[in-house]
C-alpha cells in the first residue's frame, strides 16, 4: 500500500512538473514574438526620430539659425502613445515676437511625421 501511494505521489509530481515546464516554454514564446515585435516597432520610431532631427536642423539652416541647438526628447505611455517635446535655441529666436514664433512652429509643425498615437510639441528654449 505503501508503495502505491509513492508511485501515485512520484506520478503527480512529475506530471505538475511536465505541465509547469511546457507552460514556461510557451509563454516564453509567446512573449519572444512581442518582444520582437516592440523592437521593431521602436527600431521604426527611432528612424523617424533621427530623421524629424535631421529635417529639422536643415530647416533652421535653410531659414538662417545656423548652428540652433535642437533636442528631442519623448514620453511613451503604457497604452504605446507618445508624446514629443522640440526644444530649439537660437539667440534670433529669442529676439523675435510672439507672432514671428508661432509661425515658426507653424512651420515646423510641417516637420513631423505622422504616426497613430503620436504628438508634437514645438518649445524654443531662452538663453
């Protein structure tokens, strides 16, 4: 009798054993190909990104603010949106009126790439 129970005990462990490993083998799957897929979801935001930065520091060179200071920085929500703030500095930016400044970020508004989810905010930063 004794034995019986063993092998029924050895029985059960060994088959919750098999379950929890097959278990971990497919939610490491399933996880793998989200994992691949964030990564190339944000290899493709990283290449807008570079070219928003690049698009823009041409413009500001075309327009004459040689040398601006451009950053861009961005807040990703855990519902994938996300939110980008352009920060520019030039000294003739500072000298311009409210008006001749928005028109400027009117015109780099034009700049931005279009991506569901995605918002842009133009600031110049003051010296």
């Amino acid at each position: 009798m004794r034995r019986f129970f063993q092998s029924n005990i050895t029985f059960v462990f060994v088959t919750v054993l098999f379950v929890m490993i097959s278990a971990f083998f497919i939610g490491q799957t399933v996880s793998g190909k989200e994992d691949a897929e964030a990564k190339e979801q944000e290899a493709f935001y990283r290449e807008q990104e570079n070219k928003l930065l690049a698009d823009t520091r041409a413009f500001l060179n075309q327009e004459g603010y040689y040398n601006s200071g451009v950053t861009l920085t961005r807040v990703v929500d855990s519902d994938g949106s996300r939110e980008y703030t352009i920060t520019i500095h030039h000294s003739r930016i500072d000298r311009m009126d409210d008006f001749e400044k928005q028109e400027l970020k009117k015109a780099l508004g034009e700049l931005v790439f279009v991506s569901k989810g995605c918002s842009f905010c133009h600031t110049f930063l003051a010296y």
